[in-house]
C-alpha cells in the first residue's frame, strides 16, 4: 500500500530538503519500489543535492495539480522529483490534490514531500500524509514546532524527529534533552544527532546521497537514516 510522508518543520533552513532526498533514496534501495519526491520550495534544491542541474521550471507541481501531468525529473533509478514554479501555491479546492494522489498512489510505493510552512497548500500535504518527519535542531524553535504539531496532527502520524546539524555545545545537549522529555510519552523516536560535517559537504558537492559513498565517516549517519527509515516503515 503506497505512502505519504511529509518532511515538516516550521523553521526553515534546517536540512527539510537534503533528509527528504536522503529518506526518498533510502526507501527506494530498501523497498526496491518507485519513489516520488515533491517540493512545496520552488528553491528545488533537491536537484542539487541530487547532482542535476536546477531546471527553470514550466510545468512543475501547479500545472500537475491542474491538468495532471507536468515535469518529472529521474534523480536516481526508481527515484523521481517533481519541481515548483511559484513561490506560493494557492488551492482551492482539496478535490484536485487528493485527484492527483490517487493516480500517484498508483504508480509510487512512497511519496515524499519536502514541505514549506509559507506555502498555502501546506495544510492540505499535512492533511493527506500518513506519516510526518521532524527534522530541526537541539533548540528551543524545534522544540515549541514538535510540541505544535503534536497539538495539530496527534501523534500517530509522526514517526521521528531528525536532530541536524549538531555542534556538541552544552546549550544543544540541553535542548536535546529537552527533547527527549517531549518525546518520552510517544513512540516518536529521536535520532542520534547528525554533526555538521565537511563529508556530508563534500557529497553534496560532488550530488551524491549517503547511500552512495563508501566513507567510514558516513556510516554512522547511514545508520541513523536507516533508523529512521525502520520507524517509517
């Protein structure tokens, strides 16, 4: 049965894209299925971090939404991305959207979605997932964002909390554990915290995902990703 998951944090600048195509290649080499990954930032930073050159988009997600077709970019084998023209997606109605993913339901095992609070049609990404990832930091922010989503979604649709960018100060340790006492009650699982890192640099430098390097000093951030893709799955 074919899924969706959101990638949702409201602060923006957390790594919402990079984990998104980290997960999406993951399931993909897990499930050995057909992956979507959409975009509600027009930035369209996936293709980048995927190693493809961004494209000016004609006939990205609006025009899927509208007419049902549009453009479909082939990141990886199995593994597909739809971009976004506008900066702000105005929806109507819920009815073409919820159109829209009963035919990708059919052609995708997974559909992922790199979601941006600024977008009108956030809601209706959130409304239509079946499971949340919260990537953020050890901060104060990510913690008042999990606890409003735990308000606005419950808790059954989110799987894990993604901890990025960490720098080992005492003030994240204490937010961490901050976290952890948020996330006690659920079966929400924290990841061990991803350190910023010259190597995840270097293989988005060169578009390469995790899966796809050799690097000892990789592995442990495979492991938390594959943590997290069992907690998806």
């Amino acid at each position: 049965m074919s899924e969706v998951i959101v990638i949702k944090n409201n602060k923006g600048g957390v790594g919402k894209s990079w984990i998104t195509l980290q997960l999406a290649h993951g399931l993909q080499y897990v499930s050995g299925k057909k992956v979507l990954i959409l975009t509600s930032d027009n930035q369209n930073n996936i293709l980048e971090y995927a190693g493809k050159e961004k494209i000016i988009s004609e006939s990205g997600l609006e025009k899927w939404i509208k007419t049902g077709t549009g453009d479909l970019v082939r990141l990886r084998e199995n593994l597909f991305f739809i971009p976004l023209k506008v900066s702000h997606l105005n929806l109507q109605s819920k009815d073409k959207l919820e159109e829209l993913f009963k035919a990708f339901k059919e052609e995708y095992e997974y559909i992922l979605i790199d979601s941006t609070p600024v977008v009108g049609i956030d809601k209706f990404f959130v409304d239509l997932a079946d499971k949340i990832v919260v990537p953020g930091f050890a901060d104060k922010v990510t913690i008042n964002s999990i606890t409003s989503l735990l308000e606005q979604t419950g808790v059954s649709k989110i799987k894990s909390v993604v901890v990025n960018r960490w720098g080992k100060t005492a003030k994240e340790e204490h937010y961490y554990n901050g976290l952890k006492d948020v996330l006690e009650p659920y079966e929400i699982l924290l990841t061990t915290p991803i350190s910023q890192s010259a190597t995840i640099g270097k293989l988005i430098d060169e578009g390469k995902t995790i899966w796809e390097s050799k690097s000892k000093k990789v592995k442990d951030i495979q492991i938390t990703f594959t943590e997290v893709i069992e907690a998806i799955l």
